[in-house]
C-alpha cells in the first residue's frame, strides 16, 4: 500500500509538471502569435498607406478610395469629413481636376514619411502619425509646398487591414515662388474649391491653427516609452 500510495503522488507530481509545461508552453505560443500579429499588423498598415500616397499621387481615385472601410472617412484641411468610397472618390476626382487620372500637366506628389504605427491588443485596429509633404502644381501655371501631419485609424476586416478614417491636419499650403515664411497668418489653409461645389457629409472635426500658428495636432497613441497621453498644444 506504500508503494502504490508513492506511486500515485509520483503520478500527480509528473501530471502536474506536465501540465505545468504545457501552460508555459501555450503562454510562450500566445505571446509570440501576438508579437507576429502586431509586426504583421504594423507591416499591412505602412504598405497601406504608402499605396494610398502612390494613388493619390497618379490620380487613382478609384483605387485610392478601395483602401478605405466602407465607413471610412477622409479630412483633409479645412474642407470636412467626407464619409464612404463613393464620396471619398468623388471628392478626390474634384480636387484634382474632376477626372479620373491627373490632367495634362498636374504635379501631384504626396510625399508621406515619419511612419508611427500603434496596433491595438486585440490586432484589430490601429492608429498611425505620419508627415506629410506635398508637391503641387500645374506646369507653366503655379507650384506650391505643403505640410502637415496625419493622423489616421485603421481596422482589420475579413483578415485585410483597411483605412478607417484619414484626417490630414494641414499645416500650410505656400506658394513656391514666395514660400512659407512670407505667408500671412490663416493665409496657408483655405477650403478648397471642390469642398464648396461638393459639401462634405459633416464639417471639419477641429478648427486648424495653420503655420505660422505652432499647433500640434492631438495624439490619439500614448508616449511608447512612459505609456502616458500626450498632450497636443492649440
């Protein structure tokens, strides 16, 4: 009966150790799966919105407006928040010179750099901060620098991640010929004419303090090393 007593708490003993090993295990296999998502999460997100830029740059509306969820929305600037593929489309077509591809001429180059990407716990979403920096014009007619910043959200649907909402904060839109540095206060950021033929679905979420103000617009992920909001100035 010693025996066979010490044989079943040698049994238990080895079961739990066993079980033990196996939690470990599924604990190590979870933390890793989670760290693939999120590299893979923030992968899908940078080569989304680096072929957002590539469209846009190219007149691609139709293409650019496909990156977007079906209640996507686009903000750029002053001109309010367009919301779904086809008004986003459309919008964008009227921006441009009201045609799908650039017109004979147009220089249209969004230039998008100073990615930072935050994919949430669940890998189901995420936000990004990118700069902006435009190339515009039309050839022997005019030429103009642009900055700014966005500030977008992201969501993964049906295994694909997709472009939730852009908000371009534009910080000056200047003249080439007589650069940022001579613009008068509120003279880099107007609405645009396509935004007054075609009304946005609701006004601008912010009112934009443009260069020479010194806004910086609110962040929606935490500092990555202290964990804490930070604080945008208005």
């Amino acid at each position: 009966m010693k025996r066979l007593a010490i044989g079943l708490i040698a049994m238990a003993l080895l079961q739990q150790s066993a079980l033990a090993q196996r939690s470990d295990a599924d604990a190590q296999i979870d933390a890793l799966t989670a760290r693939v998502e999120k590299l893979e999460g923030t992968r899908a997100v940078k080569k989304l919105q680096r072929a957002f830029g590539y469209y846009v740059d190219r007149g691609l509306w139709t293409d650019a407006a496909d990156l977007f969820a079906d209640a996507g929305t686009l903000e750029i600037g002053a001109d309010g928040v367009y919301m779904g593929k086809d008004h986003i489309r459309e919008y964008l077509k009227r921006l441009h010179g009201g045609q799908e591809g650039l017109i004979y001429g147009q220089l249209n180059e969004w230039i998008t750099l100073q990615p930072a990407v935050f994919i949430a716990a669940d890998g189901r979403s995420a936000t990004a901060r990118w700069r902006d920096q435009g190339m515009l014009g039309q050839y022997k007619n005019h030429a103009e620098w642009r900055d700014g910043v966005y500030e977008n959200t992201y969501i993964k649907e049906g295994g694909v991640w997709k472009i939730r909402s852009l908000h371009l904060h534009v910080n000056f839109v200047a003249p080439y010929a007589k650069g940022w540095a001579r613009l008068k206060p509120g003279e880099g950021l107007t609405r645009s004419e396509a935004s007054k033929a075609f009304a946005p679905d609701r006004p601008s979420t912010v009112a934009e303090k443009p260069f020479p103000d010194t806004q910086v617009p609110a962040f929606q992920a935490p500092n990555p090393v202290t964990g804490k909001p930070v604080k945008g100035v208005r």
